[in-house]
C-alpha cells in the first residue's frame, strides 16, 4: 500500500502546482489593447434633437463592462469650450450618454475610454441641421437608449489654443490624466495621451511642468511613453493647493505645450 503512497502525493502536487499556474494566468490583465466602436444615433441630428453617444468597448473580442472612465466630449468647430459628459453602461460592452445641441453647423466628439491600463480615445465630425429634417441611423454599433447627464465645461481640446508666435498651432490634442487624488507629498503617475489628426502622436519629448500660484520655481518631470501617444511620469508635489501642470511636446518641428489645472489635497 505505501508503494501507491508516493506516487500519489506527486501527482497531487502536480495538479495543485498546474492549477495555481492556470488561476494565475488568468489573474494577469492582458497586454492587448482595447478596441472602441463608436455610434451616434441619428447620424444627422436636428438642432434640439436628442443625440445618443454610444461606444463598444471590447478585448480580445469578448466586452469590456468594468472600464474605469467612459466619457464624451463635443465642442463646435472654431470654439474653445468644450463640453464633456459622462457614459453609463448599458449592456455587453456598450456605454452611452444623450445630449441635444441647440445651435445648427459643425461639430467634433471626442469618446475617451479608461479601462485595463489602456486609455483610447477618436475624434468624429458630425453636424448639426437647422430644422427637423429626416434622421438617418447611426454610424456603426447598437443605439441603446442613456441617460439624460448634466453637460460640464472640460478644459480639454487642441493645442492650437494656447498656440503663440514661437510655437504656432500644432493641432496636437492633449488628454491629461491626472490621478484620481494626489495628495501632497506622496508620489503619483501622471499621463498624458497625445493625438494629431486622429492619430497617436508617438515618440515625442514629453515634459510635465508642476508650480503653485505665482511662485518662480517650477518643476520640471521627463515622461516616459507607456504606449503609443501615451506619456507617463511619476511626481510627488510637496505641498497641498492649487497647481497649474504644462505639458511641454517635442517632436521634430513640433514644440508645444498646454496647460492644466491641479488639486493636491
């Protein structure tokens, strides 16, 4: 009988060493990118018309429905200010918000998407008609109805804003991501992804610059680009306030840079 003793507890070893090893597999986020499918329903809305914002988010082909951050941001071309408005998830991989535009002509929306260490974002033009002209369907994806979310101003949009007579327009747009809480003296990753005409703007010199209120001295952190047009660095402020973050981009005969502010608690 203890002949059978020992081969026995090896092979239970072998099972419990092969089972740990395949839940830990499974425990490892996966390194593929996220993929994003946007819709708008209707394609061609009126002024006052309820537009529905809607993105698939997917992995490897299977639904996303634990992103971190889902939001969309519109603006009217030629205008600074910029409109964002969160996304909820519906079902399968699929977050939408509503918005009605009350003014006719030109418009862009951004989707910006968090999710599994992964941040995507698109431009889409879209306009907005004067009058209650038919309604065509969406531009891809399943319409599926939000919820009405108070629209909130977002400081967000392209270079070209801040763009001056020694670094003239670039259209490079700019998406800071700043922690969700800083707090003074402990470190934080900060991130930036960085898009020019609708494409990631990949290996560029990315500097963050940190300072408080009218103070002289600024800080200055490299970043390191984490994936394509995606720029993080590690900083840790030394005091609570109010902060202003510039993120300086170079690239060839691009130099630019646009600013954010910061609360460190």
């Amino acid at each position: 009988m203890k002949r059978y003793v020992f081969p026995l507890l090896c092979l239970l070893c072998l099972l419990a060493t092969a089972c740990g090893k395949d839940n830990q597999e499974a425990a490892l986020p996966s390194s593929e990118p996220i993929d994003a499918a946007f819709s708008m329903l209707p394609a061609n809305p009126a002024k006052g018309e309820t537009i529905t914002f809607s993105v698939k988010v997917t992995q490897n082909g299977s639904p996303v429905d634990d992103a971190k951050e889902v939001k969309f941001e519109w603006w009217k071309d030629g205008q600074e200010q910029h409109v964002t408005i969160p996304a909820t998830l519906q079902a399968d991989g699929v977050y939408t918000a509503v918005q009605s535009i009350g003014e006719p002509g030109s418009y862009y929306v951004y989707y910006h998407v968090t999710a599994r260490d992964f941040h995507n974002m698109q431009k889409v033009a879209f306009t907005v008609g004067d009058g209650q002209q038919a309604s065509d369907t969406g531009t891809g994806g399943t319409g599926h109805p939000g919820h009405t979310q108070t629209p909130a101003a977002h400081d967000h949009g392209s270079s070209g804003d801040s763009a001056s007579a020694d670094h003239p327009a670039s259209k490079i747009d700019f998406h800071f991501m700043p922690p969700e809480s800083v707090k003074a003296a402990d470190s934080a990753i900060f991130t930036v992804h960085l898009m020019r005409e609708n494409q990631s703007f990949s290996q560029a010199t990315v500097k963050f610059e940190f300072w408080q209120g009218n103070e002289e001295k600024h800080t200055f952190v490299d970043a390191t680009e984490t994936q394509p047009g995606q720029y993080s660095a590690d900083a840790a402020l030394p005091t609570a306030g109010s902060y202003t973050v510039n993120v300086h981009v170079e690239k060839g005969d691009v130099h630019d840079h646009k600013s954010f502010p910061l609360s460190v608690q």
